[in-house]
C-alpha cells in the first residue's frame, strides 16, 4: 500500500506543477527569450534582418553612455531618498494617536496611487509650462520669472524626479504606516513609563523597529 501511495504521488506530481510551468513558460521564460532573439536583429514591422551583437556594440561605443549612467544614478538616488525619508515622516505622523483624522488624511495621501501615470504626466506637464503653466503664473504673481521645468537641462531631470517622487509617496507612507501600527505597543507604553516624547518615539521607535517595512520600501523605490 504504501508503494503504491509513492507511486501515485509520482505520477500526479508534474501534473500540479504543469499550469503554473505553462504560465511561467508564456509570460516570463518566452518574453524573454524573444527579447534577446530580437536585440540581435534589425526590424521592422515588415522585415527583419539577423545582425548578431552589432546592437549591443553600438550600445556600449556610444559616446552618451556615461551621460545616461549618470543620470540614472542621480534620479534612482533621488528619488529612492525622498520617498524613503518622506514617507517615514509622514507616516509617523500619520500614525499619531494625537490625529484625530489620519484615517481621512491616510485616504488623501494614497490617492496619487490611484491616477493613471499618463494622466499624471499631462497634469505635470501643463503645471509646468513655462508660460502658461500654473507654477510659473503663481511665481509671476510674486515678482518671480519661472524658469522652464522640463527645457532646462539643469532643472528637467530633478523635474521629472519630483513628479515620480509624488505619485510614489503614497504607497511608500501606506507600507511604512503598516510597519509602524505593527509595532507591539508594549514599546510605547514603555517609553511613556520613562517619561519619553513623541521625539523619543519617533527616534527609537518609529526609525528603527520597522525595518521590514524599511526595506520594502527602499526596494520597490529603486524598481519604480
């Protein structure tokens, strides 16, 4: 019986793995498989032709390489920071007992989640303008000429930054705000017996107990 038992488990095993193989097979293993065949071809929507590595040459000879490294790395470490640091101080405010509606303010802060990023890119871009935008007419209204946000190759990457650093702000303080009320309250109650303030708990509490939380954070930041 108990043969038998080992053998039908043998036999009905590959049958179990087999959906989730064909799944893998068609959205991740053949995707890909496809996007290196096509990296070493010139097409078309029409033709094709195979041109070996001769993409990947012109891709590592090109004279604007280290441009594009570079500013990479400082949009990554930008805007990966801000939400980091952001989003800790929000949420601990957030989780304040002493807020009476974070429940409501929780809904405002995530709300950038919930827009599409095409129609973030067009509200930005018309906020932006460098005539008519509402940004340059606010300053216009102080005696301040706007600079040109997204024409200036000074300001256009810190520009675009800022954008992706508040439509991400939100999902960011909602992980850090999980990983702050799952803190056992035993802490608080501890520092509130050591005559502790809300400094204290923000500084040896809030900072350092939420690492899990941290750390999601900080990875889907440099994803994103």
């Amino acid at each position: 019986m108990s043969r038998l038992t080992k053998y039908e488990k043998k036999l009905y095993s590959p049958w179990f793995i087999l959906p989730g193989g064909i799944i893998y097979f068609i959205f991740f293993l053949l995707p890909t498989l496809s996007s290196f065949f096509f990296s070493m071809t010139w097409w078309t929507l029409t033709d094709w032709k195979f041109i070996g590595f001769e993409n990947f040459r012109d891709f590592f000879t090109d004279p604007n390489l280290n441009i594009s490294f570079k500013n990479t790395f400082i949009y990554a470490v930008t805007t990966s920071g801000s939400k980091v640091i952001l989003a800790l101080l929000l949420a601990s405010f957030l989780s304040s007992p002493a807020i009476k509606i974070r429940n409501f303010l929780r809904s405002v802060v995530y709300f950038p989640n919930l827009v599409s990023t095409l129609a973030v890119g067009i509200t930005f871009q018309s906020l932006m303008h460098p005539t008519q935008g509402v940004i340059n007419n606010a300053l216009g209204l102080l005696g301040i000429k706007g600079p040109d946000w997204l024409g200036n190759i000074n300001l256009a990457l810190y520009s675009v930054a800022l954008v992706d650093v508040w439509k991400g702000l939100s999902i960011a303080t909602v992980i850090y705000i999980a990983g702050i009320m799952s803190i056992p309250q035993e802490y608080n109650e501890a520092l509130l017996v050591d005559g502790g303030n809300a400094w204290h708990r923000f500084r040896y509490i809030i900072v350092p107990l939420p690492r899990g939380a941290r750390n999601s954070v900080i990875i889907l930041s440099f994803i994103g």
